[in-house]
C-alpha cells in the first residue's frame, strides 16, 4: 500500500467509527483491526503493528473512560501518539553545526539513492551556509565518480575521487585530508553499495567508518523495498553505527511502512525524505506534522475556522473571480500574506496545512518565516501598480528588480527570492483555473460547485497524496461535513508546493 493510501485507510477507519452513534468495544475493535491491516499492507513490520495495538488499547479503556468524555477525541489521539512513537526513537540525530567541521558517511544498497542523496544533503546544507564538500569513495560501480563529480559540479560543490585509486579507504581519507585544509565544515563521504547485503560491502564500510570517524552514518533505504526493510535497516545498523535515516523515492509508488520499519531496526530517526530525481527534491522530515497529514488533516478544520475568521468576507469573491481566472498576481500573494500575518503564531498555521514545503517555514523557525513573510511584502512594498497587478512573467526584468532592491532596501537575491516563491505559487494556484463560480460569488457556496474531481485536480499531487489520494479526500469532506471546502483550498494554496 502506497504511503499516501495509508493516511487515507486510517483516516477513514478512524471516520466510520466517529460515525458510530456509540463507540464500545466492537466498534473500537473493528477501528483498530482496520488500521492494522493498513498498517501491515504498508509493510509495516507485523510485530510492531501488534505493539501498536496492544498499546492503544492500554490508553483507551473504554469502560474507564468517563462518561461525555469524547472517546473519538481519544482514540484518534492515541493513534496519533502510536504512529508518533513509532516513528521516534525517542533521541535526535547528531546535526553538523556551521563552521564546526563535521564528517558524515553514507551507506547503503547499491541503486537506493545513496549518491544522489548526499548531493542533496549537500546542497540542502550550502544552502543554509555551510561549506560542505564531497568525496566518492565508491570505487565499486563502474562510472560512480564520474556520477558524483557531475551531480556536484551541477550543484557548485566541490568534489574529490580518483580514478585510478581502487582503495576506497585511501581516497576517503584523502579527501578528508583535502577538505579539512580547505575549511569545509560538512565533508561527506559516498560509499559503494552492493546489490545485496553482502560481507565484503559490510567489511568495506567498516574500514571506511575507521578511517574517517564519521560523526554521523547516514542509511539511505529505497522506500519501496517493502517488507525486506526491516531487516535490511537491521544488517547495516549492526555492521556501522548508524544515526539516522533517510528515506528515498517517496514520489513514487514508494510504501511508507518502511519509514517505520527502518527507523524501528535502527533506532535512529528519518531526518530527510526523497521526493524525486532532482536536487531540491529532498524535505526535512518531522514526524508530527508528517503524521498529522498521514492521519487525515484533523487539523485542517481548525485551519479552516482560522481562515473564515481573518478573511474579510468582501474579499472572499474577488479572490474567487481571480482564481477563477487563473491569474495569480503578486497582489494576490501580498493579500494572501496580509491575512496569514493576521492569524496570529504562523508557524501553527502552517503546520495544519498538508503538503507543506518545510522551505517557507521550518518548524521551530516560525519567527524566522514570519520575518521572510514580512520581508517579501517590503520588497513588494516597492513595486508598482502595473508590476503587482501583471500576469507576464517576463515584465520583471533586470533593470525593474535592481530598482524594486533599491527601493526596499533590500539585496537583488532577495527579490529574486521572492519572485521565486511567488512562481511557485502561482503555478500550483493556476490549477485552480476554470473553477465555477457561484452566482453570488460567496465562498460558501461555492463548496456546491466543487466535486471532487475539480478538487483533485485543484491540489498539487504532492498533496493529495498526503490525503490519501481520491480515496482520502472523500473521507475527508464527509468527515468535514458542512464544512467549506473552498476555504480550505484558499487557505492551503500558500502552503502547498
Ligand atoms: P546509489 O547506488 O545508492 O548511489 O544510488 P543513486 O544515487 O545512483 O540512485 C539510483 C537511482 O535512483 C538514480 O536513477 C536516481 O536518480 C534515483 N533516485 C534517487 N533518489 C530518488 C528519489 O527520491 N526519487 C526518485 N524518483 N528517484 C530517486
Ligand atoms: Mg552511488
């Protein structure tokens, strides 16, 4: 079962059991052996699925549980709590530090992404500002530096291998060497991997572990090796000391149960996720959040109210027309920001939206987003009529952004920034495009004119994975019932990617 698919059955098992008028122990049951066999078609580990059971059902006793509480409240909080704790080992990763010189070795099997990884874990940390240098010491597979040397050269990292060495010992500890008197403070270290586990590739990454004293291995694990997980995560945890995970190809038809398995052989956290080929293709992993989304959107009710709260209910059919219209013009976004600054600590609303790019507001950065957020309407702040209300992506030229930097105080890379973002948006929102209006163009009423096919099409795939797909997304609207579903669209076109 598809990761996505997961949150969708759960979700839905946890909706018909609310639908129940009384929830007592066969309904729970029923509830409970609905999420296992989800959880099991997910390739999670079949132990930990009964854990996972037996656990729930200590916190939910049903007999216990005073009369009015709200049971469902209950239940679905201690699924929440499970799946939580499945996916914590309950410790943190080691995190390199700028400035800090740190060394971090990857491994794992041949094929499941391991060097397409550290070049995103690379580019993810120079982004930051770090200084991070890669060394392939993969001199197994045929063609691997070259590999490297491409995927490093494209991203401007700087690079070290051979190709005459066949030692990967000897170049892994010359390039530390290299990169240490070149100040980098994030050297990474590619291995060879195998097309299986064998001894000869666990006894290599030992002695490469020996040479270098990574201060973090990293196992990187095909996301959709279903059930072999667990016991693969297992074999390499006890030939090096692994310290955290890192999931790959989750964009494709990756099973998610792996996540869990892995982090529970290795009792290390996922710290990163890969969501496709490409570079930037790569999120920062949170498990409540990644949870949260998984089990259905609880939250995006909340979310909702939040909206219909701030939104000036005049603005609500000009915004409509607009997205009707397919054009989402900077003006729109200043809008849009406007009312995010409005509701209050950002980051909890950005955190109920689902497929959220942790790249706007990381968790525990929510001041730091609200700062960019502040800092992008600065920059817009200096821009004209003309240039806010424009649908011609080529009407921003050199000679206007040097002006709108000048004019916000601001650097070029800085509008550049924002008109990036702006970009981004705009292209999940021009989804939105050829939606039907209601006549009297008020938000409430449109959620009669959407079905769910104009909705899927509406979401950015990326998100409507996380719902669960077609599936997920009708649980949801019932589950919703009367809710607005317009709003929510409203509200998730600034947090989708
Ligand atoms: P290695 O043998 O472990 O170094 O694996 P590679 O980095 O060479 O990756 C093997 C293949 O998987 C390549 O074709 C990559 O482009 C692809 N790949 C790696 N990560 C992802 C991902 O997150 N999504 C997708 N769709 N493909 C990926
Ligand atoms: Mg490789």
């Amino acid at each position: 079962m598809v990761l996505a698919q997961l949150g969708g059955s759960i979700s839905r098992a946890l909706a018909q059991m609310s639908n129940a008028t009384v929830i007592d122990e066969k309904v729970l049951g029923e509830c409970l052996n609905e999420i296992s066999r989800a959880l099991l078609q997910s390739d999670v580990q079949f132990k930990m699925v009964r854990d996972m059971q037996t656990n729930i059902r200590k916190i939910v006793n049903l007999e216990t549980l005073a009369a009015g509480t709200n049971k469902r409240r209950i239940i679905q909080q201690a699924v929440f709590t499970e799946l939580c704790n499945m996916l914590d080992p309950g410790k943190p990763a080691f995190t390199p530090k700028k400035g800090k010189p740190s060394v971090v070795m990857f491994v794992g099997l041949q094929g499941s992404g391991k060097t397409t990884t550290c070049t995103k874990y690379a580019y993810y940390h120079q982004r930051k500002g770090f200084k991070p240098s890669l060394v392939c010491a993969d001199t197994f597979r045929a063609g691997a530096f070259d590999q490297l040397k491409q995927n490093a050269t494209k991203a401007k990292i700087p690079f070290y291998g051979s190709y005459m060495e066949s030692d990967p010992v000897k170049i892994a500890v010359e390039g530390l060497e290299r990169f240490r008197k070149d100040n980098s403070d994030l050297i990474i270290i590619d291995t060879s991997g195998r097309h299986k586990q064998e001894a000869a590739l666990f006894e290599e990454m030992r002695q490469v572990a020996e040479a270098t004293k990574p201060d973090l291995v990293i196992f990187v694990m095909d996301g959709s090796i279903g059930q072999a997980a667990f016991d693969q995560a297992q074999a390499f945890k006890q030939s090096a000391s692994v310290g955290a995970v890192i999931i790959t190809k989750l964009d494709g038809h990756a099973k998610g149960g792996g996540a869990l398995s892995a982090v529970a052989a290795t009792k290390s956290p996922v710290i990163f996720i890969g969501t496709g080929e490409h570079i930037d293709e790569f999120e920062i992993f949170d498990v409540k959040p990644f949870v949260s989304r998984l089990l259905g959107m609880g939250d995006l009710s909340g979310l909702m109210d939040k909206i219909q709260d701030v939104m000036p209910a005049d603005q609500q059919p000009e915004l409509l027309a607009k997205l009707a219209e397919g054009t989402f013009t900077l003006r729109l976004l200043y809008d849009q920001f406007q009312n995010l600054l409005k509701m209050g600590p950002i980051g909890q609303v950005f955190s109920m939206l689902p497929g959220f790019s942790s790249e706007l507001m990381p968790k525990g950065h929510e001041k730091e987003g609200q700062a960019k957020i502040k800092r992008y309407m600065t920059i817009m702040d200096s821009m004209t009529a003309a240039e806010l209300d424009s649908t011609n992506p080529k009407l921003m030229t050199e000679s206007r952004i040097i002006r709108i930097a000048r004019g916000s105080g601001r650097q070029i890379r800085d509008v550049m920034d924002m008109l990036e973002e702006y970009k981004r948006l705009a292209k999940m929102w021009s989804k939105m495009k050829g939606l039907k209006m209601p006549k009297n163009g008020k938000m409430s009423d449109l959620s009669q004119n959407l079905n769910i096919q104009q909705m899927t099409k509406a979401l950015p795939p990326q998100v409507l994975k996380q719902m669960g797909g077609m599936g997920g997304l009708q649980a949801l609207m019932k589950q919703m019932g009367g809710k607005d579903m317009s709003k929510m669209l409203g509200g998730m076109g600034l947090g989708g990617d």
